[in-house]
C-alpha cells in the first residue's frame, strides 16, 4: 500500500537554518531516504519551494488566480514522501525516522489511492 507523508514545518523558521544546518537535516534525512530506497520502499520525494512561490486557483465562476498558498496557517506544507508499506503502522515507523532526522513541524500520514486510466482507483 502506498503512504503519503506529508511534511510540515514553519516554514520561516526552516527558513531561518545556516546553510550548515539545512545540510546537516537533509543528510540525516537521506539516510532514512538511502535505507527505504534500498527496501524498494521509497517513491517520489519532493521538497516545495516557499509559499511565496505559490499560486492558488480558486475554482469560482470564473475561476481567480490568486498569490500564495491556498491557507494561512502556522505550518506549512514543505514536501512530501511517497513511501510503500504493509500498513499505517508501518507508515508511522517510517515517519518517526523522519521525524527523528528532523525534529519539530508534523508529519501527515495518508493513505494513496492511485488513480489508472479507464477510471481504475486502486
């Protein structure tokens, strides 16, 4: 079954990091990363650039364009992994090593139903 982790964190305090520090997180984070990979665990992994790179596109008639992330909220959504485990418990592990190599913010772990051409959820 596949998982969604969903990272968040401040994103101004994770903005806030020395460029040693942001590489320090991300080689801890790619050890987890190099480990599930080596399972054939690990699918795409994505890193968002700032919200202020963001566009929302609110589906009104007709539909606006606007600047920035879809909410205010204090954490941000800054990246995701995609990750194959027997079950939501599993998943959780895999979140706790994440959350281990980089502490604060929250991981959301969600279930992916993959949708196929021909109208196939799966």
């Amino acid at each position: 079954m596949l998982y969604a982790i969903l990272c968040y964190h401040d994103e101004d305090f994770v903005g806030s990091w020395s460029k040693d520090q942001d590489e320090a997180v991300m080689k801890k984070l790619a050890v987890v990363q190099e480990n599930l990979a080596k399972q054939g665990r690990l699918g795409p992994v994505a890193r968002l650039l700032p919200t202020t790179a963001a566009a929302t596109l609110r589906k009104e008639d007709p539909p606006l364009v606007l600047d920035g992330p879809y909410a205010e909220t204090k954490e941000q959504l800054l990246g995701f992994y995609i990750v194959d485990c027997k079950n939501l418990d599993e998943a959780l592990d895999v979140a706790r090593d994440l959350g281990a190599a980089n502490p604060g913010g929250a991981y959301e772990v969600r279930p992916v139903g993959v949708f196929r051409p021909g109208g196939n959820l799966t």
